[in-house]
C-alpha cells in the first residue's frame, strides 16, 4: 500500500493551477475540468466543483478543507515567507515556534485549503 496524492474540489482548477505553479508545482495534467499538480512526490489533483456530477456532492459540502492541513517541508520558512509575499501572495500566518519541533506558517489557496510550510528547529 502507498499514499498517492489528494484531490481538492476548486472553484475554477485553471486559477488553482496558476497558484500552485508559484509556489513551485509543476502541471503534469492540465484539462478544461482538472488539472494534476506535483511537488516532489506529493500530488494533488484540483478538479472543478461544477463537474462534480457522477461523485456524492461531496464538494457543496462545508469549508473546503476544515480540519485539514497539507504540510510542505521547506529548508528555510522564513525565506520561503519572504518569497511567497514578494509573489503576491498572502500567508494567512506569519511564521511561528511550536512546542513540537516546527517553525511553520500557513498559506491558504485560492479555495481555503490549508498548505503550511515548516522546517524542524
């Protein structure tokens, strides 16, 4: 057995496509109904709400992503912070200390799913 990837419902997956190629995701798959991203071995699949139809409904379902966090390991979080707002992005967190271990922040796309970016102290 082995994890795959993930599939996020989107409102739009081109305008999703486009934000996750600046944090750096390459487009293996890019169509009018999904597009397929991947970083490393992580891979997400971004597949349009409106083309739901043959699924449960899952995606007209809630926050997208409550209780769910991506997390992406980066050498340095604070020059990976800098990095992302000089795009133009927004963090939704500045970067923090925790008990555990990390120095992280989170970052959310364009549909609220949770990326948080860390590095272990």
């Amino acid at each position: 057995m082995r994890f795959t990837g993930l599939l996020f419902w989107v409102q739009e997956n081109r305008l999703s496509e486009k934000f996750y190629k600046k944090l750096g995701f390459d487009a293996v798959k890019s169509a009018d109904d999904h597009s397929i991203m991947k970083l490393g071995n992580l891979e997400i699949t971004l597949v349009n709400m409106r083309d739901e139809a043959p699924f449960t409904g899952d995606s007209m379902t809630g926050i997208k992503g409550k209780g769910m966090y991506v997390y992406i390991e980066v050498e340095d979080v604070d020059q990976e912070y800098q990095r992302q707002t000089l795009l133009g992005l927004t963090p939704a967190t500045k970067p923090r200390d925790w008990d555990w271990g990390n120095r992280e922040f989170i970052l959310k796309d364009p549909d609220g799913y949770k990326l948080v970016f860390f590095a272990k102290k």
